[in-house]
C-alpha cells in the first residue's frame, strides 16, 4: 500500500512537471502537428525559422506557446475550413506569446527579466517624453475601436515599439491596430504580464546568436538620447568585435568571456553573459554603477527602488564589483580602476558645471514661463541639454566612446548652455525686470550672477582666473615647442 501510494505520488509529480517545465517532448504533439501541416503551406518563412531553432529539436512546436484557456484576454478558436469549405474546429491559442507563457519552461530567465528595468519600459506611457511624442509632436487623429479617442501615430510608430504599448483586445478577439503589431521590451501584455521576450529573442527562431549581436540591442538603444549602438560601433570593442566577429563563438551554447572567445565584448557580454565568476542574467541592470537617465545620474538602486523592483537591495558597489568581474577576463585591474576613475570624473563634471546650475535657474524661471510645457523655447534647450547631450556625454564615458563623449556631448552641452540657455536665461530676466514679477525676475538674476561668477564660468564673464591664463600661456608654448619644425 505505502509503495502504491509512493509511486502515485511519483507519477504525477512527472505528469505535472511535464506539463508545466516543457525543456523537451518525446514527439511533436498531435495539436501542434496540425498548425504545422497548415502553416508550412500558407506561412512558409514562419515554418522554416522555427524549424531551424532549438524548439524545433526539442519538439516544441506552435501549439505548446500559443496555447490558451478559453476565458483568456486576446484568445481565439483557430478554426480553419478544408478544402470543401468544411469548418474544422480548431484549438483555443492566442497571438501573444507573452512572458508569462514563456515562464513555463523558462521561469529562472522571466524572474530575472521582470526584476529589470527593461520589462517596466512601458511606463514611459504618459511621461515628459510622452507628451511630446502624443501632444507636441502628435495629435488624437489616429482612432481605432480600441482607442476612439484617438492615439498619436508618433507614439504609436516611435516610443511605443521600443517601450511597448498598452495591447488591447477588441470584442472578436482580435488586437486592435494602434497597439499590435508590437514587440516593445516594456509591452503591456493582455494576460497582465510586463514585457516581451521576443523584443531581443526574435520569433520564431528565437537565435542565441542575434540575441548577443550588437545590432540586436540598437534597435532602441540608439539615438540622440541613448546612442549606445554607436558608441559601442566607435569603441575600441565595437572595432575589435567587427574585425574579429568570426571568432565570436557566437552560436555556442555555453558562452564565457575569456574562455568559449577573446576577441571582443558584446552588450549582452557585458551586461547579461557568463564569466568565469558570474552567471547569465536576464536582469540588465546588475554591472552597472550609475543610472544615467535622468538629468542627474543616480545610483541603480535608487532607481529600482522608485519601481519597487528587487534590486533596490543589491548596492551599486556589488553591481560595480560585477561588472568588474566581466572586465578582468580581458583587462588587468589598473586599467579597470582607471576607467572608473574617468568615467566617474566625467559624470561629476557634467553634475558640476551644467546639471546643478541649469536646473537651479530653471527652477527660479518657472514663475516667469508660461505654464503649459514646452510652450517656452527654454523648455526644449534644457530639455535637450540633460536629455540629449547631457545622456550622450554620460553614455558616451561609460562605454569608452571618445568622439560622442566630447563632440556630440560635452561640447554641445557647453554651446547650448552658453549660447542658448544663458541667453534665454537674461532674456526672461529683461522683460520682466520692470513688471509684476520684478521680485522673481531679481532671484534669478541673482543666481545667475553667483553661477556666472563660479571658477566653472567666469571665463564667459571675462574674469578667467589670472593663473589660469599664466598656465594656458605656458601650455600653448610647450605645444609649439614640441611640434616645430
């Protein structure tokens, strides 16, 4: 009796395994068979992707991701006719296949993925950038049965397919257009679920090897405002991994720097990959020591800690000590602590000179701006002095791009604040130095003058410091001695 009872216990701890951890099936299953014999003919390049991919040779075919309850949001009966016109009922599936779905066989990669900052991406749904894509830029013309209000096709064709976008079901069971087809990494899926997994493991062949390409990852990290793809492109890695990509290893199952390749780091082996200390993780913020999206930089766990995620435990000094665990496969720890050192000197510098001071001045302007955003031209010119340049000169640092650290960062940074910013700083201040608001007008300029008068910019006020002058003299000469003819 005790042994019958032990292998009862046994063989439904096998059947519920099987039915929920599907890594591999005997066969491809009956359900699954009959997608596959109507697909290959009416969805030939969807047939033979899959059938290059690892579902394949683990029999895991269509109908083990589609597959749906009945009551499920965004499912379907998938009935189909024959060649008479006869309708044959079909199985109960769903379009999306979201996280959740994917969690089945691969619960250790979607727990990661949902601690990370890439499965909230859709919040940016109704932020500062949102209002310009929906209300600046855009307008409601763009109405739907799902959104009769309207939708901005700016949002919708631009931040919403790296974000990911609300996807809303209609009454047939169909995705409403203003929000489907979308791959965004931050999706907001119709079973509840945060993200999308295909947003980097393209369907339906769902390669390792485009997962840790570059290009794969500058799809939405490129750009006037994160540009990682090109500074990766201008960086010593970004050079060494185009010229050596041959001895990438890059379809190997197992994938350590230093041991499986040599050549050259990839985004995913910086930020996800195995060392030989370090396991994979699907959670992208870990190695990382700032957090340079907003107008100052901020540690990562601040950050996790404003969206409740799991990582507002783990210290940036532990994701630095990670990160460091990646570099050291290729670099030796003086050259590791060097480029901390001036990564960090230009995140303190871009703080220092323009972040403090710039949002200071905006601060004490408000009173004098009209109140609606991005009605005042000084709306964009600081908008785009940290959101732009501001996270162009950061980013820049932080992968080692020399060119869009300086030229298309610090320097534009300075332009901007010196020839755009200030100017529209004095400008608010004249025409309001005389009416109702001449207090505020007074604050301002006040502090204008105290920030103008700091060692950071009395150059522009003329009053460079006169040792300053004495040692910039003498460096000039030391350079035409040292390259005369």
């Amino acid at each position: 009796m005790k042994y019958k009872k032990l292998l009862f216990i046994f063989v439904f701890f096998v059947f519920f395994a099987s039915s929920t951890l599907c890594y591999e099936l005997p066969d491809i299953s009956q359900k699954s068979g009959k997608c596959i014999a109507c697909h290959k003919k009416e969805s030939t390049a969807l047939y033979q992707e899959w059938g290059r991919s690892k579902h394949h040779g683990a029999n895991i075919g269509c109908y083990e991701c589609h597959k749906a309850e009945p009551k499920e949001k965004g499912t379907f009966r998938h009935d189909v006719k024959d060649e008479k016109g006869k309708l044959i009922k079909g199985e109960y599936i769903k379009v999306i296949v979201s996280p959740k779905d994917c969690a089945r066989c691969h619960e250790k990669e979607v727990k990661e993925f949902a601690s990370s900052h890439h499965s909230q991406a859709g919040r940016i749904m109704g932020s500062l950038d949102n209002l310009l894509a929906e209300v600046v830029e855009g307008n409601r013309a763009y109405k739907t049965e799902g959104s009769p209000y309207g939708e901005s096709a700016a949002a919708v064709n631009g931040c919403w397919q790296c974000h990911g976008s609300q996807v809303k079901v209609l009454k047939n069971g169909k995705l409403d257009p203003a929000t489907w087809p979308n791959t965004g990494i931050g999706r907001v899926n119709p079973d509840g679920s945060e993200g999308s997994c295909t947003a980097c493991h393209s369907r339906h062949l769902f390669s390792i090897t485009l997962a840790r390409h570059p290009e794969n990852c500058g799809k939405c990290h490129m750009g006037p405002d994160h540009p990682q793809i090109e500074i990766y492109n201008e960086s010593k890695h970004g050079i060494a991994f185009r010229a050596n990509i041959d001895d990438m290893n890059l379809d190997s199952s197992k994938w350590i720097v230093g041991e499986d390749y040599s050549a050259a780091p990839t985004c995913a082996t910086c930020h996800m990959s195995e060392t030989k200390t370090l396991g994979l993780s699907h959670d992208i913020g870990l190695r990382i020591s700032w957090n340079n999206r907003p107008v100052f930089s901020i540690r990562p766990e601040e950050s996790d800690a404003k969206m409740g995620l799991p990582g507002k435990d783990i210290p940036w000094q532990t994701r630095k000590k990670n990160m460091e665990q990646v570099c050291i496969s290729c670099h030796n720890k003086n050259f590791i602590d060097n480029f901390y050192s001036q990564y960090n000197a230009l995140i303190d510098l871009y703080h220092r000179k323009f972040a403090k001071p710039g949002q200071e001045l905006m601060d004490l302007a408000k009173p004098l701006l009209f109140p609606v955003k991005f009605t005042n031209k000084i709306d964009f010119t600081w908008f785009e002095l940290w959101h732009h340049e501001g996270r162009r000169a950061r980013h820049g640092a932080s992968m080692m791009g020399p060119d869009i650290t300086h030229w298309h960062g610090t320097y534009e940074i300075a332009r901007n604040f010196y020839t755009e910013f200030i100017p529209e700083i004095r400008h608010l201040i004249a025409d309001n130095r005389q009416g109702p608001k001449a207090k505020e007008a007074k604050i301002l300029e006040d502090k204008l003058n105290e920030i103008l008068n700091n060692a950071d910019h009395r150059w522009f006020i003329g009053k460079m410091d006169p040792a300053e002058k004495e040692r910039r003299k003498k460096r000039m000469k030391e350079f035409q001695a040292r390259y005369k003819k």
